[in-house]
C-alpha cells in the first residue's frame, strides 16, 4: 500500500518520527523545528543529512507546504492510497475515523501535538505525551466555548448600552454647542461695539497729541532755520573779509563783525507713546470680564450646566455696562510691548493679532516683548508673487494671504512654481528686515533664496527651500522642526509654528528664525555671506494657510522702495 512510504518521506532524520513543525535548512532538507535547533546548538552548525554549512545569519523558516501535507496525513486516510485502501471516512468526525499510519480508530486526543491519535500512536509517538478520550475532550471544549459565548453576549450587550449613551451625549454636546455658539457670537457682537467706541476715542486723543507734539516740532524747526541763515550770513561776511586785500580794511570790518550766538539744546517733543497708550490692560481686562461673563448683557439665554468651563466668569475680569454709562476709559498698551499694538482699529472683519493681544493683557514688562519691539524697528509689509504661485495656491487679502486646497486654479503659469511654493514680490540685498507670518497649522516652510532658485520639481520632494546651496528654510512639522541649507537639515525641538518671526541681516550675513508664541524664542541662525538679492520664499501642505502680517507704520528703506515696487 502507498501509505507507509508515504509515511517514510514525512519522518524527521533525527528523530526518526513524523515531522512537528517542520523547517527547511538552506540545503533545502526539513527537520522537526524542535530537533534541528537542538542539533545546531549542540553541534557544528552543519546540516545532519548532506553536511552542508548552515550560515550564521541563515534563518529557519517554516515549511509550508509540508506542514499542509502532515495535517492531511495526521487527518484521515491519504487520497492517494488507490482501490485497495479503507472506505474514506470524514477525518473531522471523532467516530470512525482511523489513524493515516496504524490503521486504528482514533479513540484518544494528544493535548501535546493537538491531535487526534490512535492506541498505537500512544506507544509509537505519544507515549510521553498527556492524552483524554475523545469525548472527555469534546466535553471540555464544549465547556469553554459555551463559557465563550456567554462572555461576547455580554459584551454586545454591553456595547448597545454604550452606544446608546454615546448617541445621547452627541445629542447633548448637538444642543449645547448651538447654545455656545449663540452666547458667544452675542457676546463677540457687543465686545466689538465696545471696542469701536474706545477707538474713536483713543483715535482723538491720539490726533490731539499729535497735532501738539507737531505744531511744538515746528516751531522747533522754525528756530532752527532762523538759526541756519544767521549763520550762512555769518559765513558769507567772513568768507568776504578772508577774500579783502586791504589790510585796513579788513582790519577795520572784522572788528564790526559779530558771530551768531550759540544754538542751545534741542527742546524734546512732548511725545509720550506710553502716555498715549496707558490703561489698554485694563480697558481689556473689563472686555474680557464682559466675554467670559456668565450673565448675558445682549438677552441671549445660556444654561451653566449646557456651557461647561466656558460659562464661568473670570474672578479677574469684571462686567462692563455698555449702555450710555460707560465709562470713557483710555486705550494704551502695556510699556513693555510695541506702541505699534495700538490703536486697536477693531471692526468686525479686522482683529487683533493673536500675540498682540496676549501681550498687551501681560502684567508685567517682559524683555521678550523688548526684543520684539527692536525687531518691529526693521519690520517690512511683504506680498505673495501671484506668476510665482503654484497652481494649488490661491492668493487672497491684497496676495497677503496664500491657502493650498486640492483642487488647481488652472494650467501653471510660464514663470509659476511646479512645486507648492511661492515667493515674495520684495527682495533685499542690503540692511536689516525683519517680516511675521501666521500660519493655521504646521507643515510649512519658510525661508528665503536667490532668484536662480528652480521652480521645477527634481526628485520626489515637493520643495526645494534648503535643498541646495540657494535657499535657507525652516520646516516646521507635527513635533519637531528642521533648519534646511545645501541638503542638510539641523534637528530642532518642536515649537508652536502658528506665530514665525525671520530676521534677515545683510550686513553680518546672518538669518534668524523667531517662534513668537507663547514667547518669543530663537529656533536657528544661519550664518552666511550672502552675495545677491535674497526672495522670501515659503512652502504648504495641502490645507494650510499662511497670511504675511502686516504693521500700519512698516516701510521699505528709501533705497529699497523703488527697488521693491518694480518688481515682478
């Protein structure tokens, strides 16, 4: 019969017994998993049958197939074995089913193989082995998949109590989201009314100060003049006696001649921008205290329990009426940060920058706010390229603005960026400037390069700020951020990436990059010598916004403005 050679081709050359967990050696003979490794640990690791070398870094992998043909053999019968072998009986059943080498019935159930073997078996292969009748066995497992299944009832019941819950609580959060919302755009209404009325009267008090520190400037300026053409008269008369060629002469006129009197000292402007801005923390202390009231001045109802933590009234912020009593208070800013915070011109498409505000609320002067306030000094309002944009860019808010969304805005221009960039229309090639920019959420880069800087797409990356020696970036990512030049990329902790501060000097080749919120901190500085005109330059992911801010009293140098304004 065809069984016993079969039989013969499935059993392990060391333990003389079927194969269990059969592997291959790179030779291509199959040993049982168990007795190989026994054997290469106890021996020179070479294979038992050809004595072929078994490698180091080799692995013993599983045989597959082999295994596929045991669980037939352990099974049932093998097909194979022609008209003269048994009746084929289902090997999954536990009667009738014989043992695929003795010939048995299998009445017994190996828990160490997991199989079902015969009284043979038991002497041959098992003897060491824990074996159960089969019905003990079946017995046992019924047990455990009837205890199984009362486990996952349970936990569908369970799950439909928790979805149930679930439901109701989106519901709930559905209700108290639209409450919020009503609250809050009723409190922002009346907040931004508020504010109106304390610039139209910051604004007068501004405009007065103004036109006294002017009018004091010019009579200044007046004296000055006065004073400049008694001494051109001064220097005509000498220059005329220097030019006398008779001695008596010019003895006689230089003894009449009189030197203009002395100058004297500048007299200060009265000028006192923290005198002009004194008192905005507390004007905006009392406008916090009427947002996050809990009370609502404007009639919109609003439950406590439906509002969370955001219904609770600061202890630190106190209501403000805003009916014909309110009282006239002065808008300033706190003395450490930058005049230029105010005059707050709020409308309501006009609002504060996010670091403004929380740095004209800060109680004490910080010298973070100093350091920023002496970069404001070298601030220049830029504008987006719209022919460098990238089709996926759209450029908005006077091209202050940029967004990247899926879906382009037409064939690419000839001049346009084939990666997701843009670039600035400004560009400097001397001094110090100094520019912000918000951005709606990482994965940006900004930085600046020479106008060589290819705009066609090399290799897989979608930017190229930093890949090369023309560029300098600053990639801000999810956790961390990289500083990019000529390929290599510095390691940098992450930051908050929504408020970027660049601090281009050309004069000492250096660039530095600011994050400046919470505070004001140095990420990277790149020192190098820059010998053309350098373009900011910046790249987005598809989603993110990055809007270039902009100061009132920001201007280019005067050899700059014409330069800037002509470019394309």
């Amino acid at each position: 019969m065809a069984k016993q050679p079969l039989a013969d081709k499935l059993m392990c050359a060391i333990c003389l017994g079927l194969y269990l967990d059969p592997v291959t050696l790179p030779c291509g003979h199959s040993f049982c998993g168990t007795c190989i490794r026994n054997w290469l640990s106890t021996r020179v690791k070479e294979c038992p049958e050809c004595r072929e070398a078994f490698p180091d870094s080799a692995e013993l992998r599983r045989n597959v197939a082999l295994s596929a043909v045991l669980e037939v053999v352990r099974a049932g019968p093998y097909p194979a074995q022609g008209p003269t072998s048994a009746p084929h009986t289902d090997p999954g059943s536990g009667h009738g089913a014989r043992c695929p080498l003795h010939g048995q019935p299998l009445e017994l159930f190996c828990r160490t193989e997991g199989r079902c073997v015969c009284i043979e078996c038991t002497v041959s292969e098992c003897r060491l082995h824990e074996r159960v009748p089969l019905d003990a066995e079946r017995q046992e497992r019924e047990a455990q998949l009837r205890t199984i299944l009362e486990v996952t009832r349970q936990q569908a019941t369970q799950a439909e109590s928790q979805l149930q819950e679930l439901q109701q609580q989106s519901s709930q959060i559905q209700r108290s989201a639209c409450i919020l919302a009503s609250m809050v755009s009723g409190k922002f209404s009346c907040l931004l009314q508020a504010l109106e009325r304390r610039q139209v009267l910051a604004l007068k008090n501004i405009e007065v100060a103004k036109t006294q520190a002017l009018a004091q400037a010019q009579k200044e300026e007046q004296r000055l003049r006065g004073h400049l053409e008694v001494v051109a008269c001064s220097d005509r008369k000498i220059q005329d006696l220097l030019e006398q060629l008779d001695d008596r002469t010019f003895l006689q006129e230089s003894q009449l001649l009189v030197p203009p009197g002395p100058l004297g000292p500048l007299t200060p402007l009265q000028w006192d921008e923290d005198q002009q801005f004194d008192g905005l923390k507390e004007i905006l202390s009392q406008l916090c205290g009427l947002l996050l009231d809990k009370g609502d001045p404007c009639g919109v109802p609003a439950k406590a329990d439906d509002l969370g933590p955001m219904g609770k009234a600061d202890p630190r912020c106190l209501p403000i009426p805003l009916g014909p009593a309110f009282p006239p208070l002065e808008v300033g800013v706190e003395s450490g940060c930058s005049p230029t915070c105010a005059p707050l011109p709020i409308t309501p498409l006009t609002l504060l920058c996010p670091l403004e505000a929380r740095s004209t609320l800060a109680s004490v002067p910080s010298p973070v706010c100093q350091l920023r306030r002496k970069l404001w000094q070298n601030y220049r309002n830029l504008t987006f390229d719209p022919e460098s944009a990238n089709r996926h860019l759209y450029l908005s808010q006077q091209d202050q603005q940029v967004k990247h969304c899926r879906k382009p805005r037409g064939p690419a221009e000839p001049g346009s960026f084939e990666l997701w960039q843009v670039q600035c229309t400004q560009s400097f090639h001397s001094g110090r400037h100094y520019w912000e920019v918000h951005t709606s959420n990482h994965s940006v880069t900004l930085g600046v390069a020479y106008r060589e800087l290819t705009r066609h797409k090399q290799g897989p990356h979608t930017d190229n700020i930093g890949r090369g020696p023309s560029s300098w970036g600053l990639c801000i990512q999810e956790d961390s951020a990289q500083a990019w030049h000529n390929g290599e990329a510095q390691h940098l902790p992450g930051v908050s990436g929504k408020i970027l501060g660049m601090d281009l000097d050309l004069g000492s080749g250096c660039l530095t990059f600011y994050s400046l919120e919470p505070k004001v901190q140095c990420l990277c500085t790149f020192h190098a010598i820059f010998t053309r005109p350098l373009y900011p330059v910046f790249w987005l992911l598809e989603g993110r916004t990055l809007t270039l801010c902009h100061r009132p009293e920001a201007k280019l140098p005067p050899g700059l403005q014409e330069e800037a304004s002509g470019l394309s």
